[in-house]
C-alpha cells in the first residue's frame, strides 16, 4: 500500500539533519497508527521502533518497524526500510531530503511497495514529493505531496500542521485523489517528545477524524 505518515516524514528528516548522530534508536507508542490519514491499526495503539545510522556526509540509512491490522488473515507486522542523502542548511538556507524507502509486510509480500521521495525545508516548513511505480503492489504508479509545519511556541511547546494529497492511475472505489491533514500539538519534556494531533482527510482511502497521541524519544540521551 502505497502511504506516508507525519512520523515517517519527520523520522527521515531529523535522522538526516542529525548526521553526527552516527547510530540512534527511536521507539515510539502511539494510540493510532495512522499513514495518510489512514489507520493501519483499526484504530488500536501501536508500538514502533526506529533504528537509524547517519554519516557526516549527508548519508543516511534505516529501519523502521511496527505492528499493523488491516483484519484477520492479514498481516501484523510492517518493516521498512530506507536510504537517503540530505544537505544544505535549513535554518541559514534550504535544506534537501532525497531517498527510497521499501514497505514490507512479512508473510504478506503482495503488500509490498516501493517509494521514492524528494524534499526541501527552511526554517519550521518542510515539504515532500513521493513516488511509487507499483501503488499496492499493482502495475499503477501514485504520488504523494506533502507539507509539514512544526513551529516553535515558548515554554517547550510546538505547533505541529500537516497536509497531503495523493494521486495517480489506481482506484478505489473511485479515482485516486485523497487529501489529508492534521494539526496539534507537540511537548518536549526531557529527552521525551509528546504529541497530540486531529487527523482527518476527504476521498476515497480517509477514515473519519480522530485524535491521535504519541510519545517518543530517541537513545543514547543527550548529555546534560
């Protein structure tokens, strides 16, 4: 199934830009796993974990992985894994963001998809264009645009924003044109990322809105 998540977005793009990071380990609880305004777990919470290497370079290359349910008989687990390179200096300048990411669903392989992504950022805004030759692991191509906001607010809050649209030649139950959204609201508290957001979107793949919370951190801690 061809998707992108806020959290996927805003995974690539802080493994990139953290590139003397070197090895990282992100594990992640949320109440929804939710991809393009879509849940991928029958609106049941989720536990993930993100396993990132970063190079100075601007090289960058992963796994990522969690529990799914799409209803009996399908599969329960989702590991993807990506490769990119990012450069530029968003807060000076622009940022780039360029990569492929591979879905899998073991045991289910015909779920199986490929994407390849573009982006820029500069300053609180980042956007992003996907790609899939095979959406759903049909002969269809689709694509993803996507904008991002995360604004800073005083006292460790941050305003997060979102909005996505999907196209391309396959159809559910009507043409592939899907929009998506989401606003919230992040906390940072200690070594911890809290968040909460309203997810909705319009068309033929949308679930109805909902609110979605989360927490995550990313190890080794920072020194204080």
């Amino acid at each position: 199934m061809i998707k992108s998540r806020i959290a996927m977005a805003g995974a690539l793009l802080a493994t990139a830009g953290s590139a003397y990071a070197d090895f990282t380990v992100a594990p992640t609880l949320v109440s929804d796993y939710d991809f393009r305004g879509v849940t991928q777990t029958l609106e049941d919470p989720a536990l993930q974990l993100g396993l990132n290497y970063a190079h100075d370079s601007g090289f960058y290359a992963g796994l990522w992985g969690s529990n799914v349910d799409f209803g009996p008989g399908k599969p329960d687990v989702e590991v993807d894994a990506f490769v990119g390179f990012a450069g530029g200096d968003a807060a000076e300048t622009f940022g780039y963001d360029v990569g492929i990411v591979y879905y899998a669903y073991p045991k289910a392989g015909v779920l199986d998809t490929v994407e390849l992504y573009a982006g820029v950022s500069k300053g609180w805004f980042a956007g992003k264009l996907w790609y899939s030759p095979n959406i759903a692991s049909s002969s269809s191509s689709g694509w993803y645009v996507e904008g991002n906001a995360t604004i800073p607010l005083p006292q460790n809050f941050s305003l997060l924003g979102h909005v996505g649209y999907t196209f391309g030649d396959a159809s559910w139950s009507g043409p592939l044109k899907d929009t998506d959204y989401a606003l919230g609201v992040g906390y940072a508290l200690g070594n911890f990322n809290l968040a909460a957001k309203w997810v909705d979107g319009s068309g033929a793949l949308k679930s109805r809105n909902q609110f979605i919370f989360s927490v995550t951190t990313t190890l080794p801690w920072a020194s204080e």
